[in-house]
C-alpha cells in the first residue's frame, strides 16, 4: 500500500518504519548511498526496488 504522504518508501525493500516511544513514526532508509531519514514524501528514488512481498 502506497501511502502519498511517505512516497515510493512504504513499498521499498530498503525502507523500514521506525515509531517512538512518544508515537512518532519515521521512514529510514538502508540503502547506503542515499540520506538515512529522507525528505518525505519521496515521489522519485533511484535505489527504489518494489517489496515482493505484502
């Protein structure tokens, strides 16, 4: 599921969703060669690969 606000990182193999203690949800991304917390949403990405699964 492709949520605007996020981008192209709710359906990415290198993004993992990180929540606080206090509630707060950010996007990290682990491909090494791009920002670790990028600008969102992330509308384009050259490391992007689709997550196969669900």
């Amino acid at each position: 599921m492709n949520d605007p606000r996020v981008g192209l990182c709710t359906t990415c193999v290198h993004a993992r969703r990180i929540t606080s203690a206090k509630g707060s949800t950010f996007w990290m991304c682990r491909e090494p060669s791009l920002p670790k917390y990028p600008p969102l949403p992330v509308l384009r990405c050259r490391a992007h690969q689709e997550n196969a699964s669900p």
